[in-house]
C-alpha cells in the first residue's frame, strides 16, 4: 500500500488549504446565520466571488482525474479540507451532485452529450441534480424503483416521482440526470436506463423542495420532482438501454471516497472546536476537558478519525490500483464507518459547547445534519454492511459448496 502523494498533490494540499482557511471561511462565518435561516433559492454573491476567485488560481475540477491529473489517493486530503467548510467543495467545482454527474458524462457520455452538458458544467456555468430516489417505493434497493423511461421511436419518454433530487433548487441547475425501468421484462439490473433531462422541458415539475431536519439547504436544496410525460430524444440515454447500474455504480465509487473525505474534515473542523472549547471553559472549579471523563473522549475521538482516514485511504489506492470490483468491499466499509464517526465526533462538540453547540453562533448543529444525512444519501448502512459481509463470506460459501 502506498498512500503518498505527487509533488503536484502537495502543492494543492498548501493552496487549497490557504484558499479555503483566508477567503473561503471568513466569508461562511459572516453568512452561516443567513444561510441557515434561507428559504431565499438565489446564489448568495460571496459564493460567485468565491467561485471566480478559485478558477483564477487552478483550483478547480480537481476531482476529476482527467482534468487534474490527481488520483483518488492525491484528491483525498485535498477533498478532506474541503469538508471543514460549508462552501469549499461548492467554489471549487468539486460539489456533489454534480462531480458523480460530471463523471458519468466524461466515462460513458457522447461528444455530443458532453458538448451539451459536460463542458458547461465543467466552466460552472450551470447545475445538476441526480434523480433516482423515490418517495412510494424502499429506495435502498433500486430495484424497486417505478419511475419509467421508455422509449419510444426516436425518444425517452419519462414518467414517475422522485425525491430527494439534490440542488433541484439551485436557479442554475439545467440538467436532470435521471434514472427510470426501460424494459421491466429483463433481468433486475438490466431495467434501468439513464437518461438525461433538460430542466426546462415541458412536463418536468418541481412539486416542493424538502426540509432536512427543519432546513432547505438554500440555494441548492432537495427537491421533490414530477415527470408527466417527459419527451426527450434518444440520443439523451446515457450509455445503452438498460445499462443504468453499470454506469450507477462507476459514478458512486469516487464519489463516496470524496463523501467519505469530506466528511472526515467535517469532524476534524468539529473536534478543534471541541478541544478549544473543552480547554477555554470553566465548570465546577475545572477546564471543562478535566471534567466527566472528557479527555478519554476526545483522545477516542482523535483515533476514531483517524482509523477512519487510514481506511478511506486504503480504499482510495485499491481505486487507483485494482479498480471497481477490487474496492468494492472497502468502499462499503468506508461508507458504514466514516459517517457514524463523524457524527459521534460532532455529538461530542455539541454536547461540550452546551446550548451554544446547538445555536447558529457555532457550525456544530448543520455539521451533524451532514453526518447524519450521509448514512443514508449514499445507501444506508444496512445495505452497505451487506455488501461487506457477501463478499467476506462468498469464499467460504463456495468452499462449503465444494464439500
């Protein structure tokens, strides 16, 4: 195993960290209570400024390896940093939804599609949003999804719910990437097809946008979106008929490492907060770290993050080196693992700030809505520890088999 980064990795780990620690922080600290109260679904203007101001300096697109030449183990820390900000992923063009979307149209898109799509996505000149779960049916397995895109002649036509369609909200987002059943005769994971949908064709309609726990997440948000009778051409399937899980499963690999990465700078950001708390705060005649078993909290805590960034690491290089398939399981244990410790660390922030820990004053409360978020945005644990434990047990299934 080799986790060591590229001279060009490290030059990024010192530029993206000084970005993100001058421009980009003091401008979420003084917004973090408007943005928090928003329902307002315009681009506050320090995020456009922001947005320029990264471009200008080369820090932009460096998720994509094609662009950036970083493999997944250089872009890991560079993602890790980003995580300790609300905007740092976004300024830099590295935001879900659209880096998995910006993936599956540079892997199986045609030149017409990326012109179309992949190119203005990549300037930053509009927005996406990822449509597959649904409302009516247990989204955890996808199988079970109901929304149909059929073809018909020379078209797509798309008929169905979905929920949870991330940054539906955004006033730039122009491209729906949806998935929906084609063919519901052939085998479970031959159904599917990916289809993309311009924002604006007549029948697409953003029914209401969803609150997490209390908030919309402005100016992105999740939307709920309805599909009547969506036409579109052919020619806007992605990859073939009914190949929608093959090139579903590409776009989540990456992009769980970048999930998973960010997600361990969301808890480092929370523990510094923690420790500064926990030593600047008096209770009961003590610093509140010598209270209550505290220190043995936060030395966990420390191990916990980094347990978690030496496994996302390792599945990282098993991207780099062996592929999908070869990172399969580490993949799912990263997914199960990461999130459930960045939620436990943020808890521990919250519960040492008291009632501060809970208010806008601090970024603890949207910390934890991410965490939480997480264990499910990207598949529940459930199925990921499933996934863990078919490919453990299949040599000893077969073997058993054999006798």
């Amino acid at each position: 195993m080799d986790f060591s980064h590229s001279p060009r990795a490290l030059e990024l780990i010192d530029s993206v960290g000084a970005f993100l620690r001058d421009r980009v922080s003091p401008a979420e600290a003084a917004a973090r209570e408007r943005l928090m109260a928003s329902t307002d679904w315009s681009v506050p203007p320090e995020v456009e400024a922001l947005k320029a101001e990264a471009k200008a300096a080369g820090l932009w697109n460096l998720f994509l390896p094609s662009v950036s030449g970083l493999s997944n183990v250089d872009y890991a820390p560079l993602a890790e940093l980003m995580g300790r900000t609300h905007w740092g992923a976004e300024v830099m063009n590295c935001a879900a939804p659209d880096t998995g979307n910006m993936e599956v149209l540079h892997a199986f898109g045609t030149p017409e599609q990326k012109e179309r799509w992949l190119a203005p996505l990549l300037e930053g000149s509009i927005r996406s949003a990822f449509c597959m779960t649904e409302p009516d049916v247990a989204s955890s397995d996808a199988t079970t999804m109901e929304c149909t895109a059929v073809v018909d002649g020379d078209e797509v036509v798309v008929n169905g719910v979905k929920w949870w369609s991330t940054g539906v909200g955004h006033p730039d987002c122009e491209l729906l990437v949806v998935m929906g059943v084609t063919d519901p005769s052939a085998p479970r994971h031959s159904r599917h097809s990916i289809v993309l949908v311009p924002r604006s064709t007549p029948g697409v309609t953003v029914e209401r946008m969803l609150q997490t726990m209390g908030w919309y997440d402005a100016p992105g948000g999740h939307g709920q979106v309805r599909f009547d009778d969506v036409r579109v051409p052919l020619s806007n399937v992605v990859g073939q008929p009914g190949g929608a899980f093959a090139i579903a499963q590409g776009r989540l690999g990456p992009g769980r490492i970048h999930h998973c990465m960010r997600a361990i700078g969301l808890a480092e950001k929370a523990l510094e907060l923690a420790c500064e708390r926990a030593v600047s705060r008096t209770a009961f005649g003590k610093p509140i770290a010598n209270l209550g078993g505290n220190r043995e909290r936060i030395a966990d805590a420390r191990m916990a993050i980094q347990q978690s960034r030496l496994l996302v690491l390792h599945a990282a290089w098993l991207l780099d080196t062996e592929g999908l398939l070869g990172a399969l399981s580490a993949i799912s244990q990263i997914k199960v693992v990461v999130p459930n410790m960045a939620q436990s660390v943020v808890d521990l922030a919250i519960q040492l700030h008291g009632g501060a820990g809970l208010s806008q004053d601090f970024p603890l409360g949207p910390a934890w809505l991410v965490a939480r978020a997480l264990r499910i945005a990207d598949g529940p644990d459930e199925v990921h520890r499933g996934v863990v434990a078919k490919i453990e047990l299949a040599p000893y299934i077969a073997r058993a088999a054999g006798n």
